[in-house]
C-alpha cells in the first residue's frame, strides 16, 4: 500500500526508483508519468512534471506498485462506483466505455509496473 500519491515538479529530472532506509526497512519512492514541461519564459531552465509515489515500508513488489499505480488515476471508491456500475448494467454505453478506461490503464500500469521492476533490478536507479 502506497504512503502517499503527490503530483511534483523541479528543476531536474527524478530517479525512476529511489529508496530511503527507516530502522533497516527499505521504503521506496516510484517517480513515474514524468512530463517535460516547456520554460515558462525564454532563458528560464527546463522544467519537469511527475507523479511520485511513495510506498509504504518494505520490498518494492509487483502487486503493490500495479495497485499504487491504478490509485494514480482511480481511488478505491472510484474502482468500486465503476465496478458496481459494469456489474449493474454492463450494456449502458457510457458505463461500458468508463469499463473499459479502468481497464485500459490497468492494463498499462502492470506494464509499467514490470518496466519499473526490471529497470530497478538492473540497477538503474
């Protein structure tokens, strides 16, 4: 279960994975969905937009990035309004579309997911 889910910006692009020790329990920040953003004025530096996730303590797993990575877009209440919606009636075109969204970005955070996992088991943090 993730900590925290902040939107944040900086001057310089963040680490992919990034961990901190806490009484030698390893807790892990995932920086993910990282935009390059255009200087507001000409001259000024570069600039970077990202969603930070901070996990709670413990081992980086598969199962808790895909769900902080899900809560990214949809919380709980929202998950369980859509699915309770589809099971309701499935065959309304704008439940079925809003299905289908959920799914969708399911489908790409455990992608992403996986690609955070192997880039951080090969040490490229």
């Amino acid at each position: 279960m993730e900590k925290s889910i902040t939107l944040e910006r900086g001057m310089e692009r963040p680490p992919e994975v990034a961990v901190s020790y806490h009484f030698g329990v390893p807790q892990y920040t995932v920086n993910v969905l990282v935009e390059e953003r255009a200087p507001e004025a000409e001259g000024q530096p570069q600039e970077y937009g990202w969603t930070c996730i901070c996990l709670a303590p413990g081992q980086l797993t598969y199962d808790a990035l895909v769900a902080a990575l899900v809560r990214t877009r949809y919380s709980d209440d929202a998950m369980t309004a859509i699915i309770n919606n589809h099971l309701l009636d499935g065959n309304d075109a704008d439940i079925a579309a809003e299905w289908e969204q959920m799914q969708q970005w399911r489908r790409e955070a455990k992608a992403l997911a996986k690609q955070i996992l192997t880039n951080h088991d090969n040490g490229d943090e």
